[in-house]
C-alpha cells in the first residue's frame, strides 16, 4: 500500500484537492480525499504541494509498433491488401521500444496503438499501458477499434501499385462492398446455424468476422480522416451500416462541425504541431482543438506518434490553451476524454476510487513546458529510477523489472 500525502490533485472529474491525500495500491486506488486514514505501514509519499494528475492517455499512437531508431522494422502497415480488417496490432507490438519507455517516464501511462492508414481498412487496435511487468500486465484491452483509413494515403499506396483504391471513389467503393459482403455472411452463418446438424460446413473468413463484430457495435470504427470531404463520406456509409466511430487527425473537422455535432461524434485531432507536410494538413492548427472542445464535442489530442513525440503531449496541450482552450479542459483532452473515446473511463482517466492508481507527481503545472513528471505509477507501481532517468537512451531501456 502507498500513500500520496500533501498533494494538489487534479481529480479532472471532481475538481482540485488541495493538501490531498491518495491511497492506492497495484489493485487501484483505494481513497483520496483532503482527510483519509492512511493504512499503517503503507509507504509514503509527500508530494510537499506539487501537482497529481491521473496518467496521461494517448489516444492514437504507432508506438511499439513503429519503434524510435528502427524506421525499417515498421510492423505497422501491411502494404499488400487494401482491406486486412483481420490485423491485430497486439501481434506487432514491441513494449521496449524507447519511445515508448520515454513516454511512460514522461507521464503518459496508457496508449490506444494501431495500424497505420496505408489501406482502407487497416486492422484491430489495442489499448495498453506504457510500461508493464509482463506483456499481458500492459494489455487493458487487445481489441478497442478497427482503424479504417479514408483519403491521400491509401490512393497514394495502391494507386502506385496500379490497383484499387487510386481514387477517392475507390476508397469508398471498397469499403461499401467490404460492409455489404459483411452483412451477407452474417445472414448466411445465421442460414447454416437454422440447418442444425443437416447444415454444410461454413468456411470461416477472418476478414468477414472482424467487419462483423464492427457491425455489432463491439468494435467501434476508427477512422483516419484529415479532410472534410472524407469525413462527410464516411458519415454517408456509417449511417448507411449503422457504425460506431469516431475521427482520428480530423484535420479539417472545423468544416463539418455542425454534421458532427448532430451525431455527436468524438474527435481525435492531431498532430498539429507538425509541418504542412502533405495536402490534407494544410488547415492543421490548434485553435481546432478549441472549436471542437465549444461544439461540445468529445476531444482528445494525439502525437500520432512517431510523426510527433508522444512523450511532449502535455506542451500540446498547452499549445491548444495558447490559443484559447481552458486548462481544465486541457486537462480533459489528456484524460479523462481519451479514456471515454477508448471506452475504458470506468477505470482510466481520473482519480477517483476503483480506478487503476496510474499517477503522475508533477514538478510544477503540467502545461507549462519546463514541468517533469518527477514520479510516475502505473498500475500502483512505480516506475523504475533507471526509467525515469533524463537522459535515457537505446540499450538502456527497462522493461519488465
């Protein structure tokens, strides 16, 4: 059992705690209030006036997937079939890539890791902790969405292998048949499960099965959408298939605010602190961010890391408050808003009692820049002094101690 004593906790769902106190342990966080009984023999902590916040959540990341240092050994984009909804990103994910050790150091403790957007529909994300004592100890949910990507970069991949999709119609094409040839495999396993034991055998698809739990509502879409245009069409098909979703980068979301506001669709925007490296980041900019959070929408921000580093989410954050977002809701957009987008709020996102004890001891605020993460627990433990080193480099990582 450990004990947080003295501390300014940012609760995110129940205000400020000033003088706090956090009593948690590796099964999650027992009580935190301005007065608690602390347990006897629990270790304690006095945070002498410095901030607590919940772990920071990252809502969309390649981390594990594309390791820092290694851009040829990226498991994250299979480039030979526009549709593998069947891929799952817990089969290529790598918990010592540096990247994402750096994060869990720097405070983020929880990261939704996917497919990247070469194909039309990409493969099944996971959400995971950042640092672990085992594999399975970082897994909070192997399945938590299947990417679909709409827009340059899937025409861009097969468009240069002179297949489909090379258009934006193609795209949407290939996604219509990929739900509609859904749909007639469910019918047809429920025509074959009637037959009882005079049926014929059903050759199982992988594929078809992984559309189908996206047509149930267990696997919620996530969509990678920059522009406007792409987002109204796959608002066409989603309400055509009845989906569940929400929008990744949604660069240009601005555009179609009030479409979104309507069916009330969650928002992943980023990065924005990047370069106009290509046609569909042209709009890319904070102040997106604040039009979303006013619209009433649910907003995270991501790194889409590695394009940023995922390690700085806390500076865009602050970035977004530069141009008008209030610190509390920057706060959200870190927490509690990715865990609700994520689907695991019940136990991610805020410190509340029930809830995983993954805390951050900040130095000063967590918006300001110059702030570190002086101690980070994920899952009640503490993450090792070696990790939170400063200066940690490749070949020094620490996984699994």
């Amino acid at each position: 059992m450990k004990a947080i004593l003295n501390a300014e906790i940012e609760t995110i769902t129940n205000g400020r705690i000033s003088r706090g106190a956090i009593v948690f342990d590796e099964t999650g966080i027992k009580a935190v209030g301005k007065s608690v009984d602390i347990p006897e023999g629990a270790e304690v902590i006095d945070a002498q006036g410095r901030i607590v916040t919940p772990g920071i959540i990252e809502a969309h990341s390649h981390a594990g997937l594309y390791e820092d240092g290694f851009p040829t050994d990226g498991d994250y984009n299979e480039m030979t079939d526009p549709i593998t909804p069947h891929l799952q990103a817990i089969d290529g994910f790598k918990p010592s890539d540096v990247g994402t050790l750096e994060a869990a150091a720097a405070g983020v403790t929880t990261m939704y890791i996917s497919q990247g957007s070469a194909n039309v529909i990409c493969g099944i994300g996971a959400v995971v902790k950042t640092w672990g004592t085992s594999f399975d100890d970082q897994i909070v949910n192997p399945a938590a969405g299947m990417k679909m990507a709409l827009g340059e970069n899937p025409k861009r991949v097969y468009g240069s292998k002179d297949k489909t999709p090379s258009t934006r119609m193609g795209v949407a094409a290939l996604l219509r048949k990929t739900l509609a040839d859904a749909v007639n495999y469910q019918e047809k396993k429920a025509y074959y499960s009637e037959k009882g034991k005079d049926k014929e055998p059903l050759a199982r698809d992988l594929k078809l099965e992984a559309i189908c739990r996206v047509l149930s509502g267990e696997l919620p879409v996530r969509c990678h959408a920059h522009r406007a245009i792409d987002m109204l069409t796959f608002m066409r098909i989603a309400d055509e298939f009845g989906l569940k979703y929400c929008f990744e980068h949604a660069t240009e979301c601005v555009q179609v605010m009030e479409e979104l506001k309507r069916r009330d669709i969650p928002v992943v925007i980023g990065p924005a602190m990047s370069s106009r490296s290509k046609v569909e980041v042209f709009h890319r900019t904070f102040r997106s961010v604040v039009k979303a959070v006013e619209a009433g929408l649910t907003v995270a921000i991501t790194s889409d890391h590695h394009v940023t580093p995922m390690k700085y989410l806390p500076v865009y954050a602050a970035l977004a408050v530069r141009e008008g977002l209030s610190s509390s809701d920057a706060l959200k957009i870190l927490t509690i808003n990715p865990a609700k987008i994520l689907g695991v709020d019940d136990r991610l996102g805020s410190i509340e009692v029930g809830k995983d004890a993954d805390l951050v001891i900040w130095s000063s605020d967590p918006l300001d820049a110059r702030s570190r993460a002086e101690k980070v627990f994920i899952r009640g433990r503490s993450l090792p002094d070696a990790l939170m080193k400063s200066d940690l480099r490749p070949g020094e990582e620490v996984w699994m101690s």
